[in-house]
C-alpha cells in the first residue's frame, strides 16, 4: 500500500489492484485476480490529471464494499487490508 498525493494505492495476494480517493470515497480497480483492467483517466497534463473514476468504496469493519456506478452493483469483499486502508485513508 502506498500514498500518492491524495490517493490510496494497494494491491492484494489474490491479484486485486486498487486506487482510491479517500477525501471523497471514489475507488477504481486496477486490476482483478492479476488481470489489468482499463483504467481511464479523462485528463493528464504536466501538473494534473483526472480520473474517470469507476465507483465508490467504503469500509464497513473487515469488510470493503464498492459501489460500481456504471453495472449498479455492490461488491462486498473479505480479505482486504481495510484496517490499513482505513488509517491511510485518515492520513
């Protein structure tokens, strides 16, 4: 797990890759069971970049829980560093 700028970035043993927001909760999987997935990013200049954001997470005790905006579904899933992720998250 590490902290770029604003952002969350972590990965897991199972091959699940994330980027979050934790000012306002916006996640975006990277990859899943080792397979890259697209990442979008709307805009990237010099000093910035934006980015198409795929969702919202939150952390509810062991569990981490993602909103998919566009499929409107909810995963929950075990065996995430939330505890790490939440103290990150305070950073």
């Amino acid at each position: 797990m590490v902290m770029v700028g604003p952002l969350v970035l972590f990965s897991t043993e199972t091959g699940d890759a994330w980027v979050l927001d934790p000012a306002d909760q916006l996640a975006m999987p990277v990859a899943r069971e080792g397979e890259p997935l697209a990442v979008h990013i709307v805009e990237d200049t010099a000093e910035s970049f934006v980015v198409d954001w795929t969702g919202q997470y939150r952390i509810d005790g062991d569990a981490f829980i993602y909103l998919d905006k566009d499929a409107q579904t909810v995963r929950t899933i075990l065996g995430y560093p939330t505890r790490l992720i939440a103290e990150h998250s305070r950073s």
